[in-house]
C-alpha cells in the first residue's frame, strides 16, 4: 500500500472515530437532560411532600444517568421520611432497606460529600447500627475539621446512647472537648459541655452539676458581663440544690441555694427584662430556701410572689415588644 493511500485510510478512520464520538456524545447529553428532567420534577414532589410518587420519577432519573447521586440520595431520603424507627412490620423494614441501599449508592459515588455522608450516618443511627453511623459522623470531621458543628453532630450522636454504653458517654465528653481546643476562645464549646453535664441522668450521675459548672465558670471568664451566663449558673445551682436535697447536708444545701440566689440577681441586675431569671427566684425561694430555713418561710413565700408578679410583667413587656417588632418589619 502507498504511503497516500495509507494516509487517506488513516484519514477516513478518524473521520469515521469523529462521528462515532460525536453521536455517543450526543446521545449522553440527551440522557443527562432526560435524567435532569426526572430529577427536577422529583424535587417537586418531594418539597411537596409527595414522596411515593418523588422516587417513582427519581428511579426514572437513575435510569437515565446511572451516576447521578443526588437522585439516589433523595430515593433514601424519600424513603427515610416514610420508615419508621423502631417499628418491626416487613413494609416498614423494607423501606428502611431500601433508604439504606440509596444513600449508599450516592456515598459510593460521591464519597465525599458531607451531605451524603451525614444521611448515611443518620439513616445508620436509625436503623440502631451504632458503628456504621459512628463511621459517617467521624468522617465528616475528618473532611471539615474546622467546622465546628462537626464535632457536635458526633457528640449529640453519642449522647444519645451513652445510657446504654458508657464508653459512648466517654466518647461524647471527648468530642465536646475536641470542639473546646479546636476553638478555645469559642463559648458556644463551653456552652454545650456544660448543658451535656446539666441533662445527664441525676440518679447516675450525683456530680453532673458540679461538673457543668467548670464550663459556666470557663464561658464566664469570656463573657463576664452576660446575664445569660449568670442565669444558666443561677439555674444549675437551683437544680442542685433541688435535685439532690436527700443527698446534700443543710450546709451543703443552704451554700448552694446562696450561690443560686447570688447568680440569679447578677443576672437581674445585667437584664431585668429577662423574664426567666425571675421565674427561678419564685422556685428558689419556694422550693429550696423556705424548707431549708423553715423560721423565714413567710418572708421566702412572700418575696416568691414579688418574683412571680415580676416574672408576668416581664413576660408581658416582651410580648408587647415582639408585637411592636413584628408591625415594624410590616
């Protein structure tokens, strides 16, 4: 063969792989706009609420673009809108199943996208498989350390079944203090270390409040005029002295009803419009200081009806300022 006719060949095959190409090409633009199409009105349905019919035109996207993994996402969060947790009927195993399968599809696609991996995690947690979702929330750290909302998707996560498994209690404690040193300067980690130790079981856990109020004394140190900060030490206080009075001595009882009562009016004093505040002197006085010092009770009954007619009017001063900001955004 000549070296001309050799080249017009070679010639006549590129054009013949141009055309091919350029055809394939088309048709998977055509897929990719039928399975956008799908999708689209998937999303319809699915803010609709309509979620049968939303994974019917959902399967219909996939089957158009394979690879498309924000519609199988939505096929598991279809589902996962209709399972019920916990409930064992084989209808309502298979959609938890089906939920599963989807969002591990979109995962095995896209890998690395934290909303994927968060509704694994959570569709994980739902169906109780403790370490699969503990898997889905660390790897969403791992892909974002600096978001701090990270570590408290992992620490609510393990609060949640730290009643069942108390190395799950230690492993929420060091979550919560992980989003402490990735941000020392942040109250917000001091803030949610304190309320984990403020709501763990009183019958398990004698030195909770104690414990949370390092962490109010910590964020204090930061905001040292903050009447919310006095409030939240003023209320753990209270809850000590109220929760545990059979496990305290008078003394005990008597100092940390003191420390409430010294809280709560710093608190007062920085925002008197604080409606609350008020609200925990009326159960002080009535519920702790009366009984622990049963020859003043009159006088601690007495000011607890100050503090409660102070409490209505500063709730009815914040109504009528939530009405008078709502006419001002008309």
């Amino acid at each position: 063969m000549s070296r001309i006719r050799a080249s017009r060949l070679m010639i006549g095959l590129f054009a013949v792989a141009i055309v091919v190409s350029s055809v394939a090409c088309e048709k998977l633009k055509l897929k990719n706009l039928q399975a956008n199409y799908y999708f689209n009105r998937g999303n319809a349905l699915f803010n609709e609420k309509k979620f049968p019919k939303a994974i019917e035109e959902y399967e219909q996207a996939v089957k158009y673009n394979p690879q498309l993994e924000a519609a199988y996402r939505y096929i598991g969060e279809c589902y996962k809108m209709v399972y019920a947790p916990g409930k064992e009927s084989a209808d309502n195993k298979a959609r938890g199943a089906k939920a599963l399968a989807a969002l591990q599809k979109a995962y095995e696609i896209d890998p690395d996208n934290k909303d994927i991996i968060y509704s694994l995690g959570d569709m994980y947690d739902k169906l109780h498989d403790i370490p699969n979702a503990e898997k889905m929330f660390l790897r969403i750290i791992e892909l974002e350390p600096g978001n701090m909302n990270n570590y408290y998707i992992a620490a609510e996560f393990y609060k949640r079944y730290s009643g069942e498994n108390k190395d799950l209690k230690e492993k929420a404690e060091q979550m919560y203090l992980r989003r402490i040193e990735t941000d020392p300067d942040a109250v917000q980690g001091y803030a949610y270390m304190a309320n984990y130790f403020d709501n763990l079981p009183t019958s398990d856990y004698k030195d909770k409040f104690d414990r949370a109020l390092e962490y109010h004394q910590r964020r204090l140190s930061i905001q040292p005029e903050s009447a919310e900060v006095y409030y939240t030490i003023g209320v753990n206080r209270f809850n000590k002295a109220y929760q545990l009075q059979n496990f305290l001595s008078d003394n005990d009882k008597a100092a940390t009803a003191a420390e409430s009562e010294q809280a709560l009016l710093k608190a007062i004093d920085l925002d008197p419009t604080f409606a609350n505040s008020f609200a925990y002197m009326k159960m002080l006085y009535i519920n702790v200081q009366a009984k622990i010092f049963p020859e003043k009770e009159g006088r601690y009954l007495a000011e607890a009806d100050q503090y409660g007619e102070k409490f209505k009017a500063a709730q009815a001063r914040a109504v009528e300022r939530m009405k008078l900001e709502k006419e001002l955004k008309k």
